[in-house]
C-alpha cells in the first residue's frame, strides 16, 4: 500500500509502508515524460512538463529525463528564448519500433535473433507480421 507524506521543501512523495518512497521502476519517467509531450500537441518546455506530472519531480530531473530522451533519439528540441521546447520524435508505436531495431542492432547473428523472435509469435501476431510484410513487398498502385 502507498500512502502521500509531505516531505523536505512540501514535496509530496509515494512512500511505501515502511516510510521508504518507492522507486519508479526503470524507464518508468521516460514514459510519463513521453507521455506528457505527446498530451502538449506540439513544442513543450521543461517547465510545461513538470507542472503536467504534478511537480512531484523537480525541474533538474525533468531536464535530465529530456536530455536522455534526446540522445536516444526520442524527443527534438528547438531553442524558445532561454530556454528549448521539446517535441517527440515519433509516436509510441515508432518508438517502440526505434528499441526493437536497437536490440537487433546490437545482436551479430540478425537471422537467428529475427527468426527466435518471429517463432515466438503467438497465431494472431504471425498473421499481422505477414500482412505487414505483404503490404511492404507489394508494388504502389501508380
């Protein structure tokens, strides 16, 4: 159970019960972040950003969760005065997309990784792949 506890400077913080404030799980912040630009429908500062996840997270960490985000090629940014606008790069499904083809990337045998990966696939998303596939292999209507 999480209980809210006011902690140093009127932070508020999830705290498990035995007073300890719960660690967000890995690439967790990313998502909200993420998330949060996508709801902006366009440029976003880092200020917009963290009042949009409730101030929980202070403005160095936000800056710090973009910064990330930039380098891995998820977010652009675009300078706003003194300050940059952050959009992302691409929509969930793309960024998605973008970490598959790090992983393979990142294998030396692609054709073992790729056919362990299409083995795997339940009936349903077998189907789907080859549909896609068919429809990237099929010539434009001209």
């Amino acid at each position: 159970m999480s209980l809210r506890k006011t902690i140093g400077g009127g932070r508020r913080r999830a705290v498990t019960d035995d007073r300890r404030p719960r660690r967000r799980g890995q690439g967790e912040l990313e998502a909200l972040v993420l998330s949060a630009l996508r709801e902006a429908g366009g440029p976003a500062t880092a200020g917009w950003v963290q009042e949009r996840l409730g101030g929980d997270l202070a403005y160095t960490t936000v800056i710090t969760i973009l910064t990330r985000l930039l380098e891995k090629g998820a977010v652009s940014r675009e300078r706003a005065g003194r300050s940059f606008a952050w959009t992302p790069a691409a929509d969930q499904a793309g960024l998605a997309a973008r970490k598959m083809r790090k992983v393979l990337d990142a294998e030396s045998d692609r054709e073992a990784v790729l056919a362990s990966f299409v083995t795997g696939l339940d009936p349903d998303d077998e189907r789907l792949l080859r549909e896609v596939l068919g429809h990237a292999r099929a010539p434009e209507d001209g």
